[in-house]
C-alpha cells in the first residue's frame, strides 16, 4: 500500500497530518467537547503542545483519547509507524528503525489491525463474474512458549495431508475476486467445509453472478443458492488451468487471478516471518485493504485507528 510522505518531512508537518486525521472536526476539549476555550499548559513537548480546558479544567493534547495517548512518540515517529503497518512492515524491523519496544508495537499493532478488520467493506460485490478459492496458510501459535520437547513449534501444520484446518496450523483463507472491478473479498476461516465456502461466496456476491472455482466438491451447490458455477479441474490427472467454453478463443473458465493473489498474500506475510494464528485474520485483513484501495487514503487511516467522524457535537 503506497503511503506519500513527501509533505510529511518535519515534525511540524506530522504534526498537522496527525492533527487533521484525529481530529476532523477540530482540536476539542475530550470532556466538555468545548471547541474554543482552552489555553497552552505546556509547551515542552512542541510541537504536541497540552492544553487546559477553561470550561472544565482538563488538560490534554492531540494524542488525548487516541491509541497513542500517554506516549511520548514524536510525531515522525508516529507518522512511519501508520505507514509501517500500512505497508506490511515487520513489528521487529520498526522497532529496530525507531528505537521502540517490539511488544510495545506488536500490542499496538494487533489494536489497530482489528480496528482495521471490523471496517473491511462487506458489501457484495458488483461483478457478474468472480472466482473463489480458498488457500493453506502455515501459521501456528508464533509467541506462545512450547515447553513440550513433543510438541515442536513450526512443525505440526505440515503433518497431516489433505486440507488444512485451523486445529492443524493451517488455516484456510477463503476468497472471493471480481474480475472487473479487482475488488476482494478474503475472509480466514476454522476449515473449508461446503456450509462456510458456499455462505461466504453467497455474502460476497449478488444473484445471478457466475462463479469460476476448482474442482473442490464445497462449491458444488452454488447453483441452488442462484449463482452460475464453472470449475476447472488442478487434480495430477487433469492439470487443467483454463478452458474456453463458449468457443470464442478466450479460457474464460479459471481462477487465475485468486492464485495470482495467493501469491502476493504469502509475500505479504513472508517479512512477518511467521503469524499466530489466532491473529492471522487481521494481517489478511490488512492485506485485503491493500489490494483494494493502493493507497492509504485518509479514511482508511480513520478506520485503522478507530476514529469516527462526527458532525454533531453535544452541549
């Protein structure tokens, strides 16, 4: 995800951009809501300067009732760290580049990547034509101490074949693509049964759409809920990865684009060098915001650190 920063280069900068984005209404008093009415209290940290509230005598600043309040990040730092999780970087490369604590960031991270999840657009999407197909992403409990000499880290999602499910490490991460719009729709699930594959795609799609799939017998009964399905068939036997059926010199019927999409989600997470699973949802979700608007726009931003924008304000 692309994040411009050649008009964020000094403090003064960040700190306008940090202003506007939490505060889309105006610096107010987090308290009384006073727009007007409060004075410098302290100016040691300036840029970010303290103010108290005349109405009601609070004193807080920007960060006040935000996921950095209380920290003492210049806003630079604060600025590469949005663009750090925006873009895919590592919790233990950041830290690294910005002196931080890595559980520090890793736990605000996963806040602001929830945040994040809870606003992925969810509305069907507009194609006539899509495909679905689901991937196995090894992701274990990356973190949690494994005190079992039996029980080695990275190792149990690889030893049972067939498709992965979350209780064997490897989660399946369930898609859906339009292939007009490139718009996608990604969702990790427990394990791919028929009952969660044909729900999500049913959700993610309008009536009518026609579907193109594999083999895979969970998409069997998409015609029932009014959606057109053509599969191809990836089996050893077969290693069909396209077909014309309509004749006119165009394999229409395949799902090349998901697979292409697979490829970039793995080297997404690639850099994290491993994900708890219980996590993975919302680094999928990240990437799904990446892939559908390629940069990150001001009200991504909002969605990603919980801000609602409101218009009107109580007495």
């Amino acid at each position: 995800m692309d994040f411009p920063i050649q008009d964020l280069m000094n403090e003064d900068a960040c700190y306008q951009f940090l202003l506007d984005l939490f505060h889309p209404a105006g610096l107010r008093c987090p308290r009384c809501q006073a727009a007007e009415g409060f004075y410098t209290h302290r100016y040691f940290r300036e840029p970010v300067l303290d103010y108290r509230c005349v109405r009601c005598g609070r004193v807080f600043n920007a960060w006040t009732a935000t996921p950095f309040q209380g920290t003492h990040w210049r806003p630079s730092q604060i600025v590469l760290i949005l663009r750090g999780f925006a873009q895919g970087t590592s919790t233990a490369q950041l830290a690294r580049e910005l002196s931080c604590s890595r559980r520090h960031l890793l736990d605000l991270r996963h806040r602001l990547q929830a945040q994040a999840q809870a606003g992925l657009d969810r509305t069907p999407l507009e194609d006539t034509v899509v495909e679905a197909d689901e991937m196995d992403q090894n992701a274990g409990e990356k973190g949690v101490p494994h005190e079992d000499p039996e029980d080695p880290p990275r190792r149990r999602a690889n030893k049972v074949r067939g498709h992965g499910t979350i209780d064997r490490d490897r989660p399946p991460v369930l898609g859906v693509v339009g292939r007009g719009s490139g718009q996608v729709r990604l969702e990790v699930i427990e394990h791919a049964d028929q009952e969660t594959l044909e729900t999500f795609v049913v959700d993610q799609t309008r009536l009518g759409t026609m579907v193109h799939t594999d083999e895979w017998s969970g998409y069997n009964h998409l015609p029932a809920w009014g959606r057109g399905r053509a599969a191809v068939c990836h089996t050893p036997g077969e290693r069909e990865w396209a077909r014309d059926d309509d004749g006119d010199g165009v394999r229409e019927v395949q799902n090349n684009t998901l697979e292409g999409l697979w490829t970039g989600l793995r080297n997404f997470l690639r850099p994290f060098r491993g994900v708890n699973k219980w996590f993975l949802n919302q680094y999928v979700a990240m990437f799904e915001w990446a892939n559908n608007i390629k940069e990150a726009t001001v009200d991504f931003l909002r969605t990603l650190l919980g801000i609602r924008v409101l218009t009107n304000f109580g007495p």
